[in-house]
C-alpha cells in the first residue's frame, strides 16, 4: 500500500493533469485507506462498472447519490472514479 506522502504526490499529479482546483485530501486519503482496507466491498463488477461510466451515467450515478444524502460535485466524482482506478492499477482491487 502506498504511504499517505505518496498517495499525495500522486493526487497532486491527477489535478494538475486533470485542471482540479480542489483537491478534499483527507477525504481522499480516507476513502484510499478504505479501499485498502476493505477491498471486498469493492467487487469486481462494480469497479469495472464504476470505471466504464460514460459522462451521462457519471451524472446519472450522482443524482442517486445525491437522493441517499452523499452529495458529490462532478470533480469530487471524477476524483472517486481516479482513486479507484490507480487501486485496481495497484493491484488492491
């Protein structure tokens, strides 16, 4: 697992690459550390779905969560959907 410094470097990278202007780094470093964790509630379908989302189920996807009380921005979804990613590149996931 890579260390928080790391996993920083990393995040700081993606939004530069990316144009994000916020970056919620303990949010991050929290759902990273989860993932880590937990990744049996992370199942291979749902990853692979999660990561396949075109820009209209990404929307789609957000109006749910919004209905269950988890408030996301388009960034704070894209920025899930990266953390997710770089854990299946890691081999976490």
């Amino acid at each position: 697992m890579m260390n928080r410094d790391t996993f920083e470097d990393v995040m700081k990278d993606a939004a530069d690459e990316f144009g994000w202007w916020f970056m919620p780094m303990d949010d991050s470093w929290e759902l990273w550390s989860e993932i880590v964790s937990k990744p049996q509630e992370y199942p291979q379908e749902v990853v692979e779905a999660i990561l396949s989302m075109d820009t209209q189920e990404r929307l789609t996807w957000r109006t749910e969560l919004s209905e269950k009380g988890y408030e996301m921005t388009p960034m704070q979804v894209d920025q899930y959907i990266y953390i997710i990613q770089i854990a299946r590149e890691d081999g976490v996931l």
